[in-house]
C-alpha cells in the first residue's frame, strides 16, 4: 500500500482534495531533493517499483519526472 500525505496548511488556495503537483515543471527533482536534504537521483529511487517513471526534456533542458502509476 502507497501512501502520501502533503500538509498544505500554508498554502495559499489549496484545498482539500485538489491535485497538487509534486515534481514537475515547477518544482524540479533537485529542488524537491534540496528540500528532503538528499540529492535528485535519490527520489526517483525510492519510489518502489510499482510506478512507473517517464524522463521529460531534452538535452537542453532539465528533465522533469512524472510517476506513473501501473
């Protein structure tokens, strides 16, 4: 069993229920994994291997990850 739980308290506008965006296009792996105090390749790793993972961007641009669930 998977579980998230996100404390959005502070966050102006959201509200219970809404789909938030965990990394992506505004929050990048590294910056997600500065916050956790880890480094970037060590979040797509830890979420198991029942989500599939999905490398957005190009060379020029720095890749996005969206978890696919199976």
């Amino acid at each position: 069993m998977d579980l998230v739980v996100i404390d959005v308290t502070d966050a102006p506008g959201v509200r219970r229920g809404e789909a938030v965006e965990l990394l992506g296009s505004t929050i990048t792996l590294d910056a997600a994994a500065r916050r956790a105090g880890t480094i970037g390749y060590e979040l797509p790793t830890r979420l198991g291997l029942r989500h599939g993972r999905r490398m957005i961007g190009g060379e020029s641009a720095m890749p996005a990850i969206a978890s696919v669930a199976l």
